[in-house]
C-alpha cells in the first residue's frame, strides 16, 4: 500500500485525509493518507519514523502544514524552481534519488481566486499580509498571475524586505510594483487581500485596519472554518467580499495529488463536495 499523510503541529483539524480519500476514489487509486502530529523542533525525526514504518506499507510522501514549511525545503535534496524561490515546501516526495520537495499553496491559491471566486489577478492591487513559510509559498505565483501592484506587511518588517528582495527579480520579469510595508504602515486600498498570517489559527485579531480594503475588495483568509471566522466576519462588516482558503486547500491539494499519482483529480467537485459538509458542520 503507498501511504502519504499531512504532518503538522497541530494537525488535528485537516481536512486534507478526507480530500484525498476523495481524490484517491474519483480516480481509481490504491493508498492511504492520514494525518501526523510533528512535535516542534522534530520535523526531520518525524518524517524519518514515518517512512521507517512500514507496518500497513511504503511511505511515499507527505503535505506540509505550519510550521514546518521551512524545516520541510531544508531538509528535501531536491527542490522545484517555485519552491526553491520560496524556501518553504508543502508537499514532499520520497523517491529512489532522494526527497523532492515543492510548493502547491501559491498555484492553488491562485486557481482559486480566478477560477472559483471569479476575480481577476492581472492589473489589480494585492496586499499580502505576513512573512512567513504560508506568505512565501504563495508569493511567486501571485506575482506570475500579473498583478499591478503587490505589497507584503509583516509585523516585523525586516522578513518582508527579505521576502520582497529575494523575489524582485520575478517581479521586474512581470513588471509588478512590489513592496514591503509593516502591518501597521500600509498605504492605499487593494482589491485583493490575502491573509497568511498565523492570526487566525492563533485565534487573534485581524492584524491591519479595514481602511486596506477597496470597496468589493475580495479578502481571503489562508486558513477555512473556525479558524478564519474573525477574518470572515471583519471582511463582511467592511464591505468586502470574504473568502476562506478552503478552495486553495483543494487546489494545492489537487497538485500534490497529480505529482504523486500522475492524474489530476476533478477538484471543482471535491470542493463542492467539502463546502457543503463544512458549511452544515
């Protein structure tokens, strides 16, 4: 049996077993996936025990959820262009040659915003909030999908300007003003709004006034259910129009699926699927 899982800290409200049991279904593939908690500093020993385990079958790879993306590209021998640009992975595959380790969140970020929200990327103004490895995963993609403007804020300013510097070239190829601003100093309104900040699994406030957000502006919380209610809630009573990240869970999902299977999953019906059990929940 190829075995894959999610590993994480915590982990414990992943929806993505469920998704790929689904995926794994609708596809005719043999595996199973489940979910691994990670003890913090640990991330290396916990992907060695599990593919050390061999008890129910073959360990074949794994998601990467907080925080472990950093630990994750450090510790995988090989690395996607995408990956490599955001030093952070969420999807490792064990192979005969070594670790390979890439980045799904930005391209399922991206899909969702245009294909199922139905917002365009190219021409607009897009404020990221955070730094860190959710922030950077995503940030090569976005910058691809042409957006006029792009800004990253982070409480600590300091991780933005590295984030911003080390994807500049990127940007300039695809002529996208990009800039690093702290949370508390964003100038202008924006038409998209993605938050990849830990606030919302830390249940904490929003960390940047509503006066961010253009009118109609699409606000898209990283994190779905509980966990980004307050950011729902926050968008909605500012005029905006919110967004959970369960469509780019499927998304990503959806290619780490297709680089471990070699067939792409019908990921529009497994979100409609997942949106009506999560919403009756």
């Amino acid at each position: 049996m190829d075995l894959y899982c999610v590993m994480g800290n915590p982990v414990e409200h992943s929806r993505s077993p469920w998704i790929h049991a689904r995926f794994a279904e609708l596809t005719g593939q043999t595996m199973r996936y489940g979910r691994r908690l990670v003890a913090l500093g640990g991330f290396a020993d916990g992907v060695a025990a599990f593919r050390a385990d061999e008890t129910e079958g073959t360990a074949r790879g794994c998601n990467v959820t907080v925080p472990f993306k950093f630990d994750a590209a450090a510790l995988a021998q090989h690395l996607s262009p995408r990956a490599a640009l955001a030093q952070a992975v969420n999807v490792l595959s064990f192979r005969e040659d070594g670790i390979h380790g890439d980045n799904s969140d930005g391209v399922g970020l991206v899909h969702d915003i245009t294909a199922h929200a139905g917002v365009a990327l190219a021409g607009s103004d897009v404020l990221l909030l955070g730094a860190g490895g959710a922030a950077a995963g995503v940030l090569g993609p976005l910058l691809e999908a042409g957006p006029r403007r792009l800004v990253v804020a982070n409480r600590t300013l300091a991780r933005a300007i590295a984030l911003v510097q080390r994807h500049a070239p990127l940007a300039l190829q695809h002529r996208v003003t990009l800039e690093a601003q702290a949370l508390d100093a964003v100038p202008g309104r924006f038409g998209v709004v993605v938050n990849a900040t830990a606030s919302s699994l830390a249940g904490g406030e929003v960390p940047v006034a509503a006066g961010v957000l253009a009118p109609g502006a699409l606000a898209i919380d990283m994190m779905y259910g509980p966990a980004a209610a307050g950011f729902i809630q926050w968008a909605r009573e500012n005029g905006a129009v919110p967004r959970d990240g369960l469509g780019m869970l499927i998304e990503q999902a959806a290619q780490a699926f297709a680089t471990w299977r070699g067939v792409r999953p019908p990921s529009a019906q497994v979100l409609a699927e997942l949106r009506t059990i999560v919403d009756s929940a």
